[in-house]
C-alpha cells in the first residue's frame, strides 16, 4: 500500500506542477514551487508543500491565488490521474528555501566581518 501512496504523492507533485507552471493564470501566483504532496492513506486528503519566493505580501498573495485556484488544480488533477477518489488539497508553506537564503545572508555578513576584522 504504501508504494501506491508514494506513486500517488509523486505523481500528484508532478501533475500539480506542470498545471501551475502551464495553466494557471492568477497574478497572484508568483515563484511557487511544489516540494511534496503527502496524501493520507485513504487518499481522500493531499497536503500540498509550497515554497514561495517573495516578501511577504507576495507570499500571501500567492497563497490566497492558490486557495483560489484549488478546485481547478483539483479537477485537472482528476483529467491525468485516475483514482477513484481526487483527495482534497491543502496548502502548506515550507520555509526551507528561505532559510536557507537567510543563512546564506548571515554567513556573508559574518565572512565579511571576519576579512573587515584583520
């Protein structure tokens, strides 16, 4: 059971990607990036991981375009995959990808303290 939950997870990341990518018109969906889908066993609920690049603003405005646009994502889900159930999509923002930008700015700030400091 669980390869299936994994073919299913991964199958629905793609689809979902290529449909934001391609088919989603909404402004006020900026940079999103799919990081994983993680569906329940009974395959009835999906939580969709995003990364969002952006400030704040346009991160939640990103969010609100993609709540929007969640019974169209969920109905072209159902054109390319055949279940018997399209599980419910839930949205969750991931901060990885700004963390990692944010450590990144403190490690250049810290090297360039340290050559400022000799």
């Amino acid at each position: 059971m669980s390869r299936r939950i994994d073919r299913v997870e991964e199958a629905c990341k793609e689809e979902l990607s290529e449909i934001l990518q391609r088919e989603v018109k909404d402004p006020r969906v900026g940079f999103v990036t799919i990081t994983s889908v993680k569906v329940t066993p009974d395959l009835r609920h999906a939580r969709v991981y995003v990364s969002i690049m952006g400030t704040e603003k346009e991160i939640e405005n990103s969010l609100a375009g993609l709540e929007s646009a969640r019974g169209y994502l969920r109905s072209h889900l159902g054109k390319h995959l055949r279940l018997k159930f399209l599980p419910e999509l839930e949205f969750v923002r991931e901060r990885f990808a700004e963390e990692a930008l944010r450590l990144d700015e403190i490690m250049r700030k810290a090297k360039e303290d340290i050559a400022g400091g000799d």
